[in-house]
C-alpha cells in the first residue's frame, strides 16, 4: 500500500469523524438552545400572564374607585342640594318672622316680645282674660265678665265668652 493513499484515507476517516462529531455538537447545541427558548417563552408567558392579571386587578381597582367616586360625588351633591333646601327654607322662615315681628311688634327688641296684656275695661285695674263672644274682643276681667252683658268695647250683645289662658 503506498503511504499517500495511506494518508489520504486517514484524513478521510478524521474528516468524517469530525463531521459527525460537529453534527452531533450542533444538534445539542440546537437542543439546549431551543429548550433554552422555550423555557424563556414560557416564562415570558408567565409574565405576561402575571402583569395581564396585575392589569386586570387594576383595571377593576380603578373601576371600584372611579364607582366610589361617583357614588361619593352623588352623596356630596345630594348633600349639598339638602343644604341649599334647608338654607332657602331656613332663609325664608326667617323673612317670614322678621316680617311678622316688624309687622306685630315695635319694640326695640324683635327677638323677645313682650306679653301684651291688656286690662279689663269695665274695672281697669284686672288683666283681660275673657274674649266676648261673637265680637271676640279680649276686654273683660273674669269678675266683670259674669255681669256684663254687653261687651265693654263694641257694645254688642255677648252670647258668650271663653277664657283665654296666657302663657
Ligand atoms: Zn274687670
Ligand atoms: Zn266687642
């Protein structure tokens, strides 16, 4: 056999070694790559399925609190429209009694209104404690009232008389 087929033939045989080795090495390398890949996806997955759920919850959190909110704003306004009734209300009775004091009452001191007591005008020295009946004028003591029969102011003739209790 000559030395330069000889050589020859053990270059092929280390060739094709080679050949199968680097086949074998590139396989598992794409295997280890490729379980590498995927073991990243599936936990990009994982991440994305985590922040998607986190995404959620926010989302419904968000909602809770714009709802709360809403629900807050519509107590607040039926709070303050509650006040605006009370303070027109509380305005208007206001008026009412300043009216009805300056109407009645022109004392110096409209909070307060003194008792207007009148006296009897038969006597005039008792109180006026009975209202004549049907004129319904407030004229007459008790003791005067049993003897007249007339009222002492309109001279009409009484019918009756009720007694009128001050406080
Ligand atoms: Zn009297
Ligand atoms: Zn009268």
């Amino acid at each position: 056999m000559d030395v330069h087929v000889l050589v020859e033939k053990q270059r092929q045989e280390i060739d094709m070694l080679l050949r199968v080795q680097n086949e074998k090495f590139i396989s598992v390398l794409q295997r280890l790559s490729s379980q590498h890949i995927s073991s990243v996806l599936k936990k990009k997955n994982e991440e994305i399925t985590k922040a998607n759920t986190k995404m959620i919850e926010l989302q419904n959190h968000v909602w809770k609190l714009e709802t709360g909110n809403q629900l807050w704003q519509r107590t607040a306004r039926d709070a303050e429209a509650a006040v605006v009734a009370l303070k027109s209300a509380l305005e208007r009775v206001r008026k009412e009694s300043n009216e009805a004091s300056s109407e009645c009452c022109s004392s110096s001191n409209p909070r307060t209104p003194e008792k207007i007591v009148l006296s009897c005008r038969t006597c005039r020295s008792r109180d006026s404690c009975m209202l004549i009946l049907p004129c319904r004028h407030l004229c007459s003591c008790k003791t005067c009232d049993w003897m007249n029969q007339l009222c002492p102011v309109c001279n009409s003739v009484k019918n009756g008389s009720v007694e009128v209790l001050f406080q």
